[in-house]
C-alpha cells in the first residue's frame, strides 16, 4: 500500500530542535563556523531519509515507523511489504493480521524545491503472542498425590513459562509441565500459567481451578477397614444361627 502525503514546511522553533538534535546525533549536521548563521538544511548536501521504529511487531498489536528527510519541504511515499498500512504525512501506522517472517517498510523522500530523491528501507522481525494460552490437567484430585498439568501457548519464536498456586510467588525453571500435590487442608487449588515471549516480554496468564477431593477416613469407605467389616459380619451371622438352632 503507498500513501503519498505533502505536508508544509515544518514550523516552529521546538520541531526544528528536536529535527537538528536528532541529525546532529546522527552525525548529519554540518559544522558551523563562529557567527555563521546555522540552517538546519543545506541544499548542497546530498538528501538522505531515515526510518524510526521499533526492530520487532506482534501480530495483531498495532505499530508504527517515521519517516525523515534532510529536506526543508519534503513529499513521503511509504509502503509497507508485507502488511496493510496507513499513512499520514510522514508516519506509517500499520497492524499485521498474520505471520510472516519478517516485513519491510519503505520511505522516498522527495524535496520539494530541488526534486531530489532518496528512499530507506526498515525490516522488522515478526513476532506471535502469547496468544490462546490454556491448561490441561485434571479437574478434580487426592490430596497428597501428585497430578501434571501442561501449559500450552502460541509463541514465535518461542515463550518461556512461570507457575504459581493461588496467590503464591511465581516459580520459573519448569517449562511448560509442571506438577503439582494439592494439601489436604483444601478443597481446591487455583493454578496459573503465565507465558512469556522471549523476544518482547508480553505475557499472557490462564488460570485453572482444580477441585481436591477428600476421602471419608471411616472403617466402611477405606479399603484396608474392609476385611475386618466382613469378619465382624460372619461373626454376627454365626452367633444368630447358633441362637436360632433348636434345641434337643
């Protein structure tokens, strides 16, 4: 997409400033001899453009590039390979939809008084989320045993993951697959994933609540009670069948 936009001559004293610190900075102002009256353009120096902006965009977070000529009147085109975007004098604001590689925003400068050209080029690396994180795991667990639980997310070029329980501190080094004892003073746990892009440091959190079961500790319900429940039973049959056999 080329947007093409003539903006006037840029005015006032703090824009030609901060313009004549930033090519000062970049070693573009000339040299000025004592009480030579400074400019901050010089048509007889070549026009050269440079490109502001970020080294990395995230799919679907909105960014942007400036333009800048070492012109005094300045006509922009800029485009962008690779992605939609809209202009607006010298700025391109653009949002990626999807992923690609890398894409590459383009500027010409075009100075208005002596029709002289110069064009840069930007490349920025495309970066993917966190996005869609979620747990897998068991809903309901035993206190005091032991239950895995994954953390997925869709990172480019990749994440790095952080858990807590409940509001406890956040506790790296595991990866995505974590494992985890509920107490058996609780009836649930509430366990957080957080995922972090490696490159841009967004992170983005899921939490899944997980219900801890407890097991009634009476004689009838635990499996080692059972065989003496049974004998206590026999018992109690004979003692019935020998007080109802007759008597000779």
């Amino acid at each position: 997409m080329h947007n093409t936009n003539k903006p006037g001559q840029i005015g006032g004293s703090s824009k030609l400033r901060r313009l004549r610190l930033l090519l000062f900075l970049a070693g573009l102002q000339p040299l000025l001899s004592a009480g030579e009256k400074p400019e901050l353009y010089s048509h007889s120096h070549k026009l050269q453009v440079f490109l502001l902006g970020p080294d990395y965009v995230t799919v679907s977070v909105p960014a942007s590039v400036v333009c800048f000529g070492t012109c005094s009147k300045c006509t922009y085109q800029m485009s962008l390979e690779g992605g939609d975007a809209k202009g607006r004098e010298n700025v391109l604001d653009f949002r990626l939809d999807r992923w690609a590689e890398n894409v590459t925003a383009t500027c010409t400068a075009t100075d208005d008084i002596t029709a002289a050209n110069a064009t840069a080029t930007k490349r920025f690396q495309v970066l993917v989320g966190p996005a869609n994180v979620s747990i897998t795991g068991p809903d309901v667990t035993n206190a005091s045993n032991s239950y895995t639980y994954t953390c997925h997310a869709h990172c480019r070029p990749s994440c790095t993951y952080a858990w807590r329980t409940d509001n406890g501190a956040w506790i790296g080094g595991y990866g995505n697959v974590v494992s985890v004892t509920p107490k058996k003073t609780t009836d649930h746990v509430a366990l957080t994933c957080k995922a972090t892009n490696n490159v841009s440091g967004m992170f983005v959190s899921a939490t899944e609540k997980v219900t801890v079961a407890r097991l009634n500790s009476g004689p009838s319900t635990r499996p080692e009670g059972t065989p003496a429940v049974l004998l206590l039973l026999l018992l109690l049959l004979a003692a019935f069948v020998a007080s109802a056999a007759p008597v000779f």
